[in-house]
C-alpha cells in the first residue's frame, strides 16, 4: 500500500468522525440518543435513514464474501436475493410496519413487553444482546484480515488495524448518537457503491480479451447457472437455501433486529417508514449487483490472466486483487470501501446493543433513572460495547469460518426474534411463557443443527420454525385465556 492509498484511508476516516459529531443534533433524552425522538422526517431525512438501513447490512463480511460467493457459484445468490428474498422483505414490511408503528412506542422491543410480559422482552433483549457482541466482533475481524492481505502488511500490523477500527466506530457512536450514525451511514453508502464500481471497472479495463469472449468463459464454467437444484441439506448455496434460508435471515434483519427497528422509529410515521424501507431495497440490490459483477469479472480475469500467487482461499481473492491489480489511489478507496462497510454495520450495532442494555435490561435490575442519567449510561454504554467487541474480534478467528460463524449466530438467536417480533403485533393470544419457551426451544434446536453437517443458512428458518410452533402449540389458560 502506497502513501497516497494510506491518505485515502486516514483522510477518510477523519471525514467520518467529523460528519457524525456535526450531525449529532439534539441529546437530552435516551429517547433521542436511539431514535432521535421519531423526528427524522422529510424527503431528505427519508433518503438518508433509507441509506442507513442499506448500509448497515452491508458489512465487511458481505463486502468480501459475496463477491467470493459468486467467483465460485455463480448468480444464484444474487438472483435469490433479488428476485424472491427481497420483494418478501418488501411486502412483508407493508403489513408490519403499520401494525408495529400504530401501538405508538418508543424503543424497539416495547412492544414486546406490551403483548406478553417484561419477562418475555428480557429474554428477546439477552438473545440479541449475546447476538450481537458475537456479530460485533466478527465484524471487526473479517475486514482486518482483508485489508492486511491488501495493504500487505505483517501479522504485527493485526492489533493496530482492530483497535483504530474498532475504537473509531465506537468514538462517533458514543458522541454522534442515531443522528450521527444514520447520516454518516448515508454517506458510507455512496463510498462503498465507488469502491465497488471502481474494482469492477478496473477488472474490465485490464482483461485481455473481448467481453463477449469473456461472457462465454463465465457461462461454460457455469457462473452464470443462478438455478441450482440440488436437494443436498449439506450443499452451502442452492435455490431452496436462497429461497428459504436467506429470505427468513432477510427477514429476521428488517423485522427482529433493533438496528432496522430504530430507523422505523425514528422516522416516526408509516408512510415515511415504508418510503425508507422502499430506497432500501433499491440500495441494496444495486450494491448487490455491482458485487456480483466485480466476482464475476474477477473470474473471468484470472482465467485469462493466470496468478501463480492467487490465494486458495476464496474468500482471499477480492484482496488479493486490490493489492495487485488496482491503481495507486483506487486501492485505498476500496480499502476505504470496505472500512465503510464495516464502520456502518458496527456503528449500528453498538447504538442498538448499547439502546437494549439501556432501556430493555437495566430498568429490570436497577433503580429507575432520570433522563439525564439514562442519557450518560448510554453513552457509557455505547463505549464499553465497543470497547468488548474490539478485544473481542481478536480471538474470533478461533471459532472457525468468518460466514458460516456469522450465518449461525445471526440464525440462531434472529430466528427466534423475528417470531416474537412478528407475533408481538398479531391479534392471536400467545401464552408469554409458551413464547418464552418457543425462543429457548428454538435457539436450542439452532444451535444443533448449526453444529451439524447441514448448510449453515437453513439455521435462521429452522430456529423461527421451531419457535413459532411452540408459542402457538403452548396452552393458554387462566388469566392468559381471559
């Protein structure tokens, strides 16, 4: 990595920390400290919270494998995605969110707490809670070890590249509050897109032969087969894995997850909310699509301009590639890309964690706080989330692959969330322990079949299917019944 590249990077990273603290707007309350008090509204607030939704869930993790996912098995995701699991999303969120925004909440697990008892929001709160700081620290992991192989620098290199990413998500998380982090989201949003484009420009520009000739090699090695019906539980990607399993995770992150919550809430009305989810969606199949193409015009590349260095590791490659084949500039760039992806997905994280521990766990082991103690415990909170979730992402490495890890924790623990979620706003009596049985069952039953040889991304529909059946199965009696 070149001088000019480290400037990108630092200059970049400066920028972001100064645009969240210019944004933080006002911090009186826990209340705007998480949802900026449900008053981010207007056309422009609409685009930049919809932005923010788009790049929170676009982490470094996705910034590197789903171009690795495509080198090695063509469009399916990408088609999944796209065709099936986010039009699901989309529809899906037309029915929630007027139910959701209706019952006039504040934060994001009240209305938990509203249908069944503070006992069933608490156990929603420690699952997500574990969820999170596990995903928090794989989230600092993955890109670390995508921008050493980058920059090439040694292993000595590993703990410096954590901390400062790390702790400089944490720093504007703490000070910048929602505000902060959506309107710096937004912009993260549109680097990543430039990182993306730049790569996919520069794998064209340098590939020796014709793009039709180039097309041709991507269809004889099947790359752009998006149909793969193979019903082997064990193989990783296929239509019905796509189809089911990532449409239920999809699910899970829009309507389970306290990050995509927030944004709702802090828009304040349906309508609003809707139009957010809406650019959303649009955001997310472009950024998917840019990825898709750059693992695409990688593989047509190394066919036809072979690497004797090129990493067997697939998930190594679009590193690989930065380092090698990108110009002085553009690699710090994308470099700067992938620190986009990850800073929005982390800075989510610890606002959303830091709002469960706040508002969801501390009200039920300590004495009620005012406003403006809220306010600083939040904050305090914000900080030791991040700080946990740095040391933490160095000894994730030790408990094995970056995706399929990923995959299982966010299965295990979002299966269950989006059940009690889902069913915190239906009109069907659920007996509250049965719903408390239903999330333990289903996380149980999860993890068993994460530990299996089974395919990680059937997981996430497996924890919600076992949860939903035993929430509705439980017997309702007594004052339940009334």
């Amino acid at each position: 990595m070149t001088w000019i590249d480290a400037c990108v990077i630092v200059v970049y990273l400066m920028a972001v920390i100064t645009i969240g603290l210019a944004n933080r707007g006002r911090q009186e309350t826990a209340d705007d400290y998480f949802v900026a008090g449900g008053m981010m509204r207007g056309w422009l607030s609409t685009l930049v919270v919809g932005l923010s939704i788009a790049a929170t869930l676009f982490s470094g993790i996705s910034f590197i494998f789903y171009p690795a996912v495509t080198y090695s098995g063509g469009l399916v995701l990408f088609m999944g995605v796209s065709l099936v699991s986010m039009p699901v999303a989309f529809f899906s969120l037309r029915w929630f969110l007027p139910k959701y925004l209706a019952t006039s909440i504040v934060h994001p697990y009240e209305t938990i707490e509203r249908k069944f008892d503070p006992a069933t929001r608490t156990v929603a709160s420690l699952m997500y809670a574990m969820m999170r700081i596990g995903w928090l620290a794989a989230l600092i992991y993955a890109p670390t070890i995508a921008i050493m192989a980058a920059a090439r620098l040694s292993p000595g290199w590993f703990w410096p590249v954590v901390l400062t990413t790390g702790l400089v998500s944490t720093l504007y998380t703490v000070f910048g509050g929602i505000r902060g982090v959506i309107a710096t989201d937004a912009i993260q949003f549109v680097v990543i897109i430039l990182g993306i484009t730049a790569t996919f420009v520069c794998v064209w520009v340098k590939l020796p032969v014709p793009l039709n000739e180039a097309v041709d090699t991507l269809y004889d090695a099947g790359r752009l087969n998006f149909l793969p019906l193979s019903l082997d539980p064990t193989a990783r990607l296929t239509v019905w894995t796509v189809i089911i399993g990532v449409t239920v995770a999809n699910l899970a992150n829009y309507i389970g997850d306290q990050m995509s919550l927030q944004r709702y809430l802090a828009t304040g009305d349906t309508r609003t909310a809707l139009h957010t989810f809406a650019i959303n969606v649009i955001g997310v199949i472009v950024v998917l699509a840019l990825l898709t193409c750059a693992g695409l015009a990688m593989f047509a590349f190394y066919r036809f301009v072979p690497d004797p260095h090129l990493p067997k590791d697939v998930d190594r490659i679009f590193p690989h590639f930065i380092a090698t084949e990108l110009p002085v500039g553009i690699s710090g760039l994308v470099l700067a890309a992938i620190l986009a992806a990850t800073m929005s997905s982390m800075t989510s994280g610890i606002n959303a964690l830091a709002a469960t521990i706040t508002l969801d766990l501390m009200p039920r082991i300590a004495r009620p706080l005012t406003s403006t103690e809220q306010l600083r415990f939040a904050k305090t909170c914000s900080c030791v989330v991040g700080v946990v979730a740095t040391v933490l992402a160095g000894v994730v490495n030790r408990l094995g692959t970056l995706f399929d890890l990923t995959q299982i924790i966010l299965g295990v623990f979002a299966g269950p969330l989006l059940i009690v979620v889902l069913l915190s706003v239906v009109q069907r009596r659920i007996a509250p322990a049965g719903m408390i049985l239903g999330m333990i069952l289903g996380c149980a039953i999860g993890w068993c079949f994460a530990l299996s040889p089974i395919a990680s991304l059937w997981t996430a529909p497996v924890a919600a299917g076992c949860t939903l059946l035993a929430a509705i199965l439980f017997p309702i009696h007594g004052k339940e019944a009334d």
